[in-house]
C-alpha cells in the first residue's frame, strides 16, 4: 500500500500491525524490529550463511542494515569488518557494536584496508553499495565465498549505465556465489525472527541506532541523507 510522504492516512488498516510502544519506542519498529531487522537478519543467516569463525565483511557498515547484520554476524562467533565513510563511523562500528575492524573508504584505500582486516580473504561480503566498493571486496575473497546483495546505493542515482563489477571472475576462481536478497520473500518469517531479535536486544547483545529528524517540510534534504553517507542507523523522519 504506497503511503507516501504525508501528515496522515485516512483508509482501511490493510497491510498494517499494530505496535506496542511499551516494549520498545516506536522509531525501534523502523529499524531493529521492522524492516530493517528482516533485512538484516534473513539476507545474512539464509543467503550469506556465516559459519563460526568466519571473516564477514560489510559495505554501509554504518547504517541501518548493515550495523544489525554485522552485530548478527559478531554473535554468530564471526570476524566482522565494516566499510563506512569517515572516522566517526568506524570509531562507533569497533567502540559501541563490537566490529572487529573497519575500512574507511573515504580516507583510505579499500583494497589496502581489506588486505590489512582480511588477511585470509572474505568468506561472506554483504552488499549494500555496489561500485568500486562491490569490485575491491571481489578480489579478496575466499574459497567458497558468499556475495549478498543486499543493495547498490552507490548505482541509485547514476544518470548513465549502472556499474556492473568487473571482477566477477574470482566468484569462478574462487567457486563463490553472489546472490540477490528481497526481503519481502521471508514475510511469513518475520515473527519468529523478531521474536528472537528482541530477545538479543533485551539481553544487551543487540543495539539498533535511529538518526531521527523532524519535520515533513525537511523530507527533500533528508533523502539526500542516505546518497552521501550522513547518516547513522536507521534514517527516520518525524511528523
């Protein structure tokens, strides 16, 4: 049901649950334990399928689904890197959610970074940008790899053909797999697998992070949020 950017809706309740904001603030339901969760948590556990000990590694590190899917992959005994832009970022992906490193690819080197973090390649790639980020992770991966595409954030608004990766040959080299992710096919899971996301939150083991800003008349601006990499978490616009 397209709601669009409105003040309210006026219509039947289809396509819609109810909340309860005694459990959990209401912004929560748009990130952890809404959309965003599922996303993060059926794209990682069903596509990417980490195994304990494995090095995952994550594009949008910072944001709304990668910061989830990588606290998800630090509890399933995995080294997790994260790739985000600016130092405030990877100092909040290792400080406050436990990553075990981060590549800041606004002020260094992706491939140098991943050679220092990954040193025995990348065993699951979780994709949220696509482009030159998407091309450097490729070849570093490990045998029998995972590539899950979760987005292309960097392809969005391109004005000319998207990017495809050029080195998709080490997926061959390497007998990897890439694998596109829609979370919408996993709607008849979504109870089951927030049940056991707020029980990790409950237990401290899982923080979700809401950049929150006020004002429907800000919409325009706060879109551009998400193409530059502004903000944190999950990007929620109060009415």
């Amino acid at each position: 049901m397209p709601l669009a950017c409105r003040d309210y809706f006026l219509g039947e309740p289809r396509g819609f649950y109810k909340v309860d904001p005694k459990l959990a603030p209401l912004p929560r339901y748009l990130s952890a334990l809404g959309m965003t969760g599922m996303t993060a948590y059926f794209a990682l556990l069903d596509v990417g399928a980490p195994k304990e000990g494995d090095t995952v590694v994550l594009s949008g590190a910072a944001g709304a689904v990668g910061s989830i899917a990588g606290q998800i992959a630090k509890l399933k005994g995995c080294r997790v890197i994260g790739i985000a832009g600016g130092a405030d970022k990877c100092k909040f992906l290792i400080e406050e959610l436990g990553f075990d490193g981060a590549i800041d690819y606004k002020n260094e080197d992706v491939h140098a970074g991943l050679k220092r973090e990954c040193p025995k390649g990348v065993d699951v790639y979780f994709d949220n940008v696509g482009g030159d980020i998407l091309d450097a992770v490729l070849s570093r991966l490990a045998m029998k790899a995972r590539v899950v595409i979760c987005g292309a954030i960097s392809q969005y608004n391109n004005k000319e053909a998207v990017k495809g990766p050029a080195n998709y040959l080490s997926l061959l080299v390497n007998r990897a797999r890439m694998e596109g992710f829609v979370v919408m096919d996993y709607a008849a899971q979504f109870a089951a697998a927030g049940q056991e996301m707020a029980g990790w939150m409950a237990k401290g083991q899982l923080k979700s992070k809401e950049d929150i800003v006020e004002g429907l008349e800000t919409f325009p601006e706060t879109l551009m949020k998400l193409f530059s990499g502004e903000n944190f978490g999950k990007l929620v616009l109060k009415v």
